[in-house]
C-alpha cells in the first residue's frame, strides 16, 4: 500500500535529510519510524503527505504515484490520509466538535453527515462527553484524541503520527499509542514517527530505524534500541 | 459546494473583518472616498456630454460669402464644404432669406428696416452643420481659410470652451480616481495580508486536512469583496441622493439649465459605482492571496 524507491531529501542548502530510503508498508501494518533527533523522520512523513517532494526517488500509495500529483490533486490526495502531530494542532477557538467537523467541513459534507461522522469520531476516541469543550480546556492527552478523531474522521487509508506522545507523560502515552494500535486493529494501516522507547517496547511492533537519513534497521516487532 | 460550505466561508470572512476592524474600516473609508470622487466626475461629464449634444443642434456655423464678389460659383463651393471631414449638411441662405429670418426676430419692429430692404446689405451665407459637436472647430477654422469668405462664425467659443472642460475633466479624474483607486487596493491588500496572517494556523492545518486552494481562498476574497461594496455602496447612495436632490432644485429654480435625467441610465451608472468597489476589493484580496499565500 506504501512503497518508496530510492527516496533522496536534499533541503536548499544542500542539507541531506534522506538518502535512498527504500521500503514498502503493507495494507493494515502498524509501524514505527525511530531515530535520533534529525534523521529524517519527520521529513520522511512530509514526503508521504505531499508537504516536500523528493530530490530523488518516487512514492507509490495504493499504486499510484504520490510524486506525480497534480496540484490540483494533492487535497483530494490528503483527504485520505490522516494526520495526528506532537503539538496536536487544534484550533483554538473551536471546540472539540468543531475541530473534528473541520475536516469535514473542507470536504463539503452536509451538516447532518457531519454532525453524524464527528461524533462517531470522538466516540471512538472516547472524547464524546467532551465535545463541546474548548482545547484549552482538555489535557494533553484528551487534545491528542480530539486531534486523532480529526484524523481519522475522514476514515483514511494512512494514518501518520509524528511523535504523537511527545507532549504527554507516560501513561497518556500508553493510552494513546494504544488507541492508534486499536484504530490499526480496524483496518487502517499506521505509520508512527517517535523517539519515545516506551512506547515501541510497548507495542513490539515493526520497527524501521533511521540514522543521518538512512534506514539502518528493519525489523518486525522489533524494539526502540537495536 | 454544500451550503455548510458557504456559511464557513463568510462566517470567516465577516470573523476576519471585525478582527482587524480599524484595517477593515480604513479599507472601507477609501474605497468610499474613490468611488465619491469617481461617481461625481462620471456625472460631471455625464452632464457635459449630455450639454455638447443638447447644443449640438443650436450649434452651427455660418459662412459668410464676400459681398460683391459675383464670379463665386455656389454650387461647386456648397459640394466643396461637403467634402470636408466632419460636415454633415450644408445649406445656402441667399441673402433675402438671411433677412427674412432678421425680421422675424425683430417682429413688429420690424419697420426700422424699412429703408434698407431695396438694397440688401446682408452676404449671401451658408449654414453648416456637423456630425459631432466636436467637430465644429475644427470645420470653422477650416472654413475661414476659404478665400470665398468674409467671415465665419460659430458658437462663439462654447463648444470649445465645454470640450475643453470636458476633457479636462477626464484628465483630471482619471488622474486623481487613479491614484486613490491604487489606494484603496493597496489597503485591501494590506487588510487582506493581515488576515492571512491572523489565520495562518488555521490555513496550514486545513491543507493537511485537504482544503483545496478554492476553501481557503474563498473567505479572503469574500472579506475584500464586502469591504469594497460596503465602501462603494455608501458612496454611490451619497451621490444618487444628492444628484437626485441637486435635479428637484434645478428643475424649480433653473428650470433651463439642461441635466442628464435619464433614470436607466441613471440607475445604471450607480449600480456601475457599486460595481467598481466591489472589483476593487476582489482585486486587492486577489493580489494579496497571490503575494502572501504561496503553495
Ligand atoms: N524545511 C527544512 N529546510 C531545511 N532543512 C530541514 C528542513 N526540515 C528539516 N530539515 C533538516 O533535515 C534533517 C532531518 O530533519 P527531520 O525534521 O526530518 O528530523 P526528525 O527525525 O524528524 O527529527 P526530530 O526527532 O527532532 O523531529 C535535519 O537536519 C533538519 O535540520
Ligand atoms: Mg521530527
């Protein structure tokens, strides 16, 4: 469902975030993106959403190659893959519900499919008593759930998580990490972007290592250290 | 587009507008001020315009031949005048006629002609009309150069006169609505830059989510748009009110003075003000959106 051939980053500046990364994720996999701080994981993610093109190399998601989207398509592109982020990225000033019914509402659903879809959505997530609060009003973790029912509000084929535990103490992080792997259990293929050995000690799952841009180690249900 | 869609993108736009509302009424102040200017010169020239055509038929010139000069062939001289560029008709006034036309005017006292109907003094002339009231000028001074005539006379210098206005007037409103024209964009662009920043978050994540360019330009040209029609809107009801107002007190007091009263075309020019605000304002957030809001 997701391969990468020969995949180079290099940022203005000759900075070399990727070097001929290669793999392939299959439909319904969980996998974990590990490495130190600046080996190109994030970067990796970006590629996969369409935020970067690659200096070298192509990208295929569900056959199709991801490097050749027209502009126009990219939005389509990623309306289904969904998106969950160390800072969480929610809106401000719209509660819970709003937040989650924001990725609908850029799809041009109806309200009534919206209202229906959102709230399925935190009840996943088991945010729906607290629909209708405000982010400041939630704690790290909660935001953090509000933002993955936003992301797979949409029911996305990928979900990218990058650091998704970054911000939250350890047993928020194990109730998050265990949520996406619930979210996996339901079919969507995840791919999670962390340095947090918790939570990959945790789950053993696939684990593919990134050291200075290359893959250094790909292994199933691997551990964070080699 | 679902009607979600379009509440989302004006409840954003009228959400940006009260945020940055001194920006927004900045905007608004001079689009109105360029639209007032812009609405009072069209009407001026309008008025202009409409004077030169109502004269049009009053303006006319006329040649008058040398006296005593029998060997004039008049009617290879009247297809002469024809041939000139600009002229319309031409029409011989033998000098019996010329002084017919005195006496009527004179009517019943006419008797102080009385000696001087045996031997007409009055030149033989030709009156010539032109296709444009612009265009009498330019024949007249073309027509004194004819050694065939004495004199020739045509409005006095009013046509001229109004032209000149008329074209003055286009020079300097062209100049100045120009200028605040430019203003008034910039300003839109300068509101509208504002509010792509005060979004920005919310821009970046909804291109995550797969918001098309359309979603997150919509309420951005929307903003501008309004801030451009409200502006025009206030101007062109400032001008229609006083226009119309300026007509009821003319028509009692000046009841000769000839104003533009067309009501369609009157109807028509404001709605064209309104109009001119609102691509000022699409304009202006359009730009900005170009500048500030890269892909
Ligand atoms: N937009 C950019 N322009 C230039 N260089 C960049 C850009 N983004 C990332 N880099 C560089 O690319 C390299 C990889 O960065 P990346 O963010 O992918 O690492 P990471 O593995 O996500 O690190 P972290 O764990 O700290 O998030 C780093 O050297 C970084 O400085
Ligand atoms: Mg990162």
């Amino acid at each position: 469902m997701l391969q990468l051939f020969n995949v180079t980053k290099i940022y203005p500046g000759s900075i070399k975030a990727l070097s001929d990364v290669s793999f392939k994720v299959n439909k319904g996999e969980f996998v974990f993106l590990v490495g130190n701080s600046g080996a190109g994981k994030s970067t990796l993610l970006k590629l996969i959403t369409r935020e970067e093109l690659p200096t070298h190399g192509q990208i295929l998601v569900n056959g199709k190659n991801i490097v050749r989207l027209r502009g126009r398509e990219i939005p389509l592109y990623r309306r289904r893959i969904g998106m969950v982020f160390q800072d969480f990225r929610l809106l401000p000033n719209k509660t819970a519900f709003e937040n989650v019914a924001f990725a609908l509402e850029i799809c041009g659903l109806s309200g009534k499919q919206i209202k229906e879809r959102s709230l399925y959505a935190l009840e996943r997530v088991g945010m729906a008593k607290k629909a209708d609060r405000f982010p400041a009003e939630l704690s790290g973790g909660e935001a953090q759930r509000v933002a993955i029912a936003r992301a797979i509000v949409n029911n996305p084929i990928l979900l990218l998580a990058d650091e998704p535990t970054g911000n939250l103490d350890p047993e928020n992080s194990l109730a998050i990490i265990n949520l996406l792997k619930e979210i996996n259990y339901s079919g969507t293929t995840v791919i999670v972007a962390t340095h947090d050995a918790l939570i990959v000690d945790a789950l053993r799952q696939r684990v593919i290592a990134l050291k200075d841009g290359k893959i250094v180690r790909d292994e199933e249900s691997g551990a964070y250290a080699g | 587009m679902s009607l979600n869609t379009v509440s989302y993108y004006f409840k954003e736009a009228f959400k940006s507008i009260f945020r940055n509302s001194f920006l927004s009424l900045a905007s608004v102040v001079v689009v109105f001020i360029t639209i007032f200017i812009l609405g009072v010169a069209v009407l001026l020239i309008i008025n202009a315009s409409y004077l030169a055509d109502t004269l049009q038929n009053q303006l006319e010139i006329y040649a008058y031949l040398k006296t005593g000069d029998v060997s004039i062939d008049t009617r290879a001289l009247e297809d002469k005048i024809k041939a000139l560029e600009g002229v319309a008709s031409v029409k011989f006034i033998p000098k019996e006629e010329g002084l017919r036309k005195i006496k009527e005017k004179l009517g019943d006292r006419a008797d102080i002609l009385a000696g001087i109907e045996e031997r007409n003094p009055l030149p033989d002339a030709y009156l010539i009309k032109t296709k444009r009231p612009e265009d009498v000028p330019m024949v007249g001074k073309k027509l004194a150069t004819f050694p065939e005539f004495e004199t020739v006379k045509y409005g006095q210098g009013v046509v001229e006169k109004l032209l000149q206005v008329t074209t003055m007037l286009k020079i300097f409103g062209v100049g100045i609505i120009s200028l605040f024209g430019f203003g008034a964009v910039l300003l839109i662009m300068t509101t509208i830059r504002l509010a792509i920043f005060s979004r920005r978050k919310e821009i970046e994540i909804a291109r995550i989510l797969g918001a098309t360019n359309w979603f997150v330009r919509m309420p951005f040209i929307i903003e501008g748009t309004f801030l451009g029609l409200t502006g025009s809107l206030l101007a062109a009801v400032l001008v229609a009110v006083g226009y119309y107002s300026l007509l009821l007190k003319v028509s009692k007091a000046l009841p000769f003075l000839v104003l533009f009263r067309d009501q369609q075309w009157l109807t028509l020019t404001f709605a064209a003000l309104v109009g001119t605000g609102g691509i000022l304002g699409v304009l202006g957030s359009i730009l900005s959106l170009n500048k500030y809001l890269k892909f």
